[in-house]
C-alpha cells in the first residue's frame, strides 16, 4: 500500500474520526507531511493576518503568537501565507477585514517568483467557507471576501495537477500549501520537493484546488503537534481560531 499513516487518526484516505486534534502527522511515498484539515463549513474562524494594532508587519509567526497570550488556546493552527516583498508586503492580492490593502496581481503579468507561474490563484474565505480558486476564476466570481491572499503556481486544478508542473523539476525545496476539497486542507512537507511531488501528495488527500504558498519560508504554528516555527520570517499569516460560540 502506498499511504503509510504514521498515526491511527487517519485512514487509508486520511478521513478523520473524531480526532481530538486536526492535526497529524503523516507519511507518504517514503515522504514526511504535517497536515491539517478543518470542516469548511463556518465551526472555525479561518482568516489572515499581516499587521500588529501598530501598524508593523508581525514578522515571525512568534510575535503573531503572542498576540494571543491572554486567550492561547483560541489560536489553533497559523502558517505563512503567499510570499512577500522584503518589506515583508504580500507579493500579490492582501484582503484583511473585507479591505483590499494590496491590489490583485493580474493573471498574465510578467515577473520573477512563484507567484508569477501560471496558473497563479487566490486563497480566499466568504461568508466563513475557505475556498482557492485561479486568479482568472476569483476574478470571474466577483467575490467580495473578508479574507484573501494571492499565491502561486496553483499545483491542482479541479482535482487535476496543473501541467505546468515537471515530474522532474529539480527545485527541491519544503513547500507548503493550502487546499480544498470535501474539508479545507494545510501541509507542509518535511522534506525537500519539487512541485509535481507536492500535487501529487496533495491529490491523493482528496484536494480539489491547491495553491502553493511559499517555499523558503514555510513555516508553521501548531500546538497539537508540538511544532512552532518561530523565527522564520513571514508576510501575511493564514490562521484558524477556535470560532466564538453563538447565543
């Protein structure tokens, strides 16, 4: 059997079964991934993060944590969003709060860096549902999200790997991205990869839509798994907080 679980959790399909966490790590084709999947159905607060009350740049997914050191436990799960700017400005569309803060870079603009790759998308949440789409269709839904990161390549499309991908590219690096399918789904790779070896891992999951999110920077904070990538620099943050019980 190809799928080796490295923890009861999961299934031959990764489908949980009351899990106390939604988080695990996971094995894969000789492979190390920390996963995370989440109901995509508005009993998590998904949404993204960049700057502190001050107006900085948290920087590091530590500062971002402390921000919640009167209520830890709320903060569930935290990773890098898209790549940045040095000055650590999202390299493509930043919506916070329902506000646009850093313009949607259009699907056929030239220039270096993943997110450049074609088909690029869009990572987005809409009336509390998580959705990753291609830039051209994110356009074509004239969403109006309270949530959104722009990001590339997108590494499945429609349940398909994209066929800009080489099976045998030679950039290997840790990779981490964010998809949908049946749940709303975060990995990160243990090792380095390319980006066919990543979709494929990604597909086998049940993932529909992936978007890559950044390499060099991967990173992530999640206190379930005991792992807390601290120091990496980091743009914009996608994280999922426990949602606030209603009345």
């Amino acid at each position: 059997m190809k799928f080796l679980i490295s923890i009861v959790l999961f299934s031959a399909h990764l489908a949980w079964a009351a899990p106390k966490s939604p988080c695990a790590h996971v094995t894969y084709e000789n492979g190390g991934y920390d996963l995370c999947r989440f109901a995509n159905d508005g009993s998590w607060n998904v949404r993204t993060y960049w700057k502190n009350p001050e107006g900085n740049a948290f920087g590091t997914l530590l500062r971002f944590s402390k921000s919640f050191q009167k209520n830890p436990s709320k903060l569930v799960f935290a990773c890098n969003g898209s790549a940045s700017q040095s000055d650590l400005t999202p390299a493509g569309l930043y919506i916070e709060d329902g506000k646009e803060l850093v313009p949607l870079v259009q699907p056929n603009t030239e220039g270096l860096g993943n997110i450049f790759i074609r088909p690029n998308g869009v990572f987005f949440v809409e009336k509390d549902r998580a959705d990753v789409r291609t830039t051209e269709e994110f356009i074509a839904l004239k969403s109006k999200p309270e949530f959104a990161n722009q990001s590339g390549p997108m590494l499945l499309v429609n349940g398909e790997i994209s066929s800009r991908l080489d099976p045998k590219g030679t950039s290997l690096k840790t990779r981490n991205a964010v998809c949908v399918g049946d749940d709303l789904v975060f990995a990160i790779s243990s090792q380095a990869l390319n980006f066919y070896t990543f979709a494929t891992f990604l597909k086998s999951i049940g993932c529909k839509n992936a978007l890559n999110l950044d390499v060099t920077n991967s990173s992530l904070f999640v206190p379930s798994l005991d792992r807390r990538d601290l120091w990496t620099p980091v743009g914009p943050i996608i994280a999922v907080l426990k949602a606030e019980p209603t009345h």
